[in-house]
C-alpha cells in the first residue's frame, strides 16, 4: 500500500504508548513541545495530487 503521506517527526513522545515508543519512529523526535516547527515544515513535501 503506498501512502501519500508520510511523517517527517513526531512530537511529545515522552507521553506515547510503549507500542509506539518500541516502533519505527523517524525524523524528527521531540519529547515535549519544540520552540518551532520549523524544521519539521522545511522537511515536509506536500503530496502529488493526482
């Protein structure tokens, strides 16, 4: 299955189930709350609309 989006960071992680902590977790992790998103929207690529 292809998903057209895809997540560039996670944030408060310190309070995710243990399932989600042991997952893939990739990008950008923040424990609590970042002073800016501003490098998770740099990363971000809008998808292609069909």
């Amino acid at each position: 299955m292809m998903h057209r989006i895809s997540p560039v960071g996670h944030i408060w992680t310190d309070s995710a189930l243990e399932w989600i902590k042991r997952g893939n977790l990739q990008g950008f992790i923040y424990t609590h709350q970042p002073d800016s998103f501003d490098d998770m929207i740099a990363k971000f690529v809008p998808p292609m609309l069909d």
